[in-house]
C-alpha cells in the first residue's frame, strides 16, 4: 500500500524547489495534494506536469486573507486536512544587522512566522485527529551565518512555536514535527537578488561547512518529508530533522 493512501495534504510554495518535489512524492504514494503558492502562472505551469489527484490554490501566506481561502478551497475540494506542510519561505538579500530596515524585517517575519501561524490557525478546526503538521525550519538556527539574522530568527521562532503547539494538539494525537535542511540545491539562491559570481563564492563557502562536502537536493529533502508525515513516524512528534549532510553536527 503507498504510504499516504487517501490522505490530503497541504503543501505552501509547492511551485518551486522543496515544496515541489514533495508534492509529486506526496502524489506518487497516493495523496490528494492542494499546491498552494502566491503566483498563479506558475502554479498553472507546474500543475501541468503533474499527475494525480490535486488542486492548486493561489494564496500569499503573509496575508491572513488568502491562508482562511486556502483552507475554504482545501475543504471544499476534499473536505479533511491530514497533512500540513508549512513550506513557503523566503531569505530575501542577504543583510548584516545594521543594514537591516523594517521592510525587510517585516516582509521576512510576515511571510516565514505569520504565515504558517495563520495557516496552522486556519486548518486546525479542518484537520483530522492524528493528522501532521510539518515545518520547515534550517540548520540557520544552529550554525550562524552572516548577514542572515533575520532569516534565522525567522526559524528560531518557528521552532519555539512548534514546541507550543505540539503540546496544543496532543489531546487530539496531531504530530508536530520539523525538518531542517542545510543547503539544497533551489532557486531560493538566485531569489536573493546577489550578483551571480557572489552567489557561487557564497555557495562553494556552504559547501565547505558540510561534512558530505555538497549541497543536498530537494528530493532528498522530500524524502523526510514524506517519512514524517506517514505512519512510519508514528512516534516521531515535536522533533526537529536535520536533513543538512551533517552540517549542524560538527
Ligand atoms: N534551499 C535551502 O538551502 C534551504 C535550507 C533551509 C531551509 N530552507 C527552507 O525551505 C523552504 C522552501 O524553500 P526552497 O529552498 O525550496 O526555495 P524556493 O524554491 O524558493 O521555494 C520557496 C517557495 O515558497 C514560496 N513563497 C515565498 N513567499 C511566499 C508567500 N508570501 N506566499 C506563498 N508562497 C510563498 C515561493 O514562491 P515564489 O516562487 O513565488 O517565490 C516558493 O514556491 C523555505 O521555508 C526555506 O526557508 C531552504
């Protein structure tokens, strides 16, 4: 039997990089998948190299608007929620603190912590009882780097919300894990508006500070996306996964 047979899962920024290649494993062990980003053209784009039972929903996750028609749509088409996965997210230009503008803050605290907040507020009344709900935090909240502060508090505080809300739906038997990747292989680099060669230095700099001497790819990551989510984790709750080729450990 595939692994999440009949289940609905959520997926936020599902066009791009991790979100993506976790909905098509996500499809391809027997999910209804909602992919949901903030670009319609290319949601269209990506929905149509899929195959499978899924719907695609445009919603900016920093608007408390368009999370509550995330989730209308969601049970309109399906009318459950299993699986969350708080995906979306963003780096923005790298900043060192004392360049850092409240546009900057607020753009990335808006979208990385307000979003899955108001998402999570949204589904939680839609969800089954010992459904999933899975993060995406990063190693940036054990290892620092550079001109990324307000990124990486961005998923320290989603980690800490985590922990709340883990103890918040126990008594309906919700698991409440997250996965933290180091550096994959996504267009979340070129999203950072850096020139192409700092971009490659920057790159080459990560690659150094893990062990397995790489980038990891989004697939890889999926794949603990996919062993969380499913019964094979059935005691795994609260837990942060570093999917990082050991970066965070050494
Ligand atoms: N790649 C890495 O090295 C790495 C490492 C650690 C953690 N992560 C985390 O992994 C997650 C996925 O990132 P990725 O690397 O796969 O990058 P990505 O390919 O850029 O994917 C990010 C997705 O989030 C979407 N998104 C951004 N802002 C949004 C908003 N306001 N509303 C709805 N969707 C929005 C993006 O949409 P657009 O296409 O419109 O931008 C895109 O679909 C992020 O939370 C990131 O922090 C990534």
């Amino acid at each position: 039997m595939k692994k999440l047979h009949n289940k609905v899962a959520v997926i936020t920024g599902a066009n791009s990089g991790i979100g993506l290649a976790t909905a098509k494993l996500y499809l391809r062990e027997g999910a209804k998948v909602v992919l949901s980003g903030r670009r319609a053209n290319a949601l269209n784009e990506v929905a149509a190299s899929l195959k499978g039972d899924f719907i695609t929903v445009t919603a900016d996750v920093s608007r408390a608007e368009d999370n509550k028609k995330l989730i209308r749509e969601t049970i309109e088409k399906y009318g459950k929620i299993d699986i969350l996965f708080l995906n979306a997210g963003v780096v923005l230009r790298p900043t060192p603190t004392d360049e850092i503008t409240e546009k900057h803050y607020n753009e990335v605290f808006n979208i990385n912590v307000k979003g899955p907040i108001l998402a999570i507020k949204e589904a939680l009344p839609h969800m089954n009882d010992e459904g999933t709900i899975l993060f995406n935090n990063s190693v940036v909240t054990q290892r620092g780097f550079d001109g990324l502060g307000v990124y990486s508090a961005t998923k320290g505080a989603l980690r800490a919300y985590q922990r709340v809300l883990t103890s918040e739906v126990k008594s309906r038997k919700i698991r409440v894990n997250s996965i933290a990747p180091g550096p994959i292989v996504t267009p979340i680099f070129d999203k950072m508006g850096l020139p192409k060669d700092v971009s490659e230095e920057m790159g080459k700099g990560f690659a150094k500070r893990v062990p397995l001497g790489r980038f990891g790819t989004s697939e890889e990551v999926a794949k603990s996306a996919l062993f969380l989510a499913s019964d094979d984790a059935s005691f795994i709750n609260g837990i942060e996964l570093e999917v990082d080729g050991g970066m965070s450990q050494i």
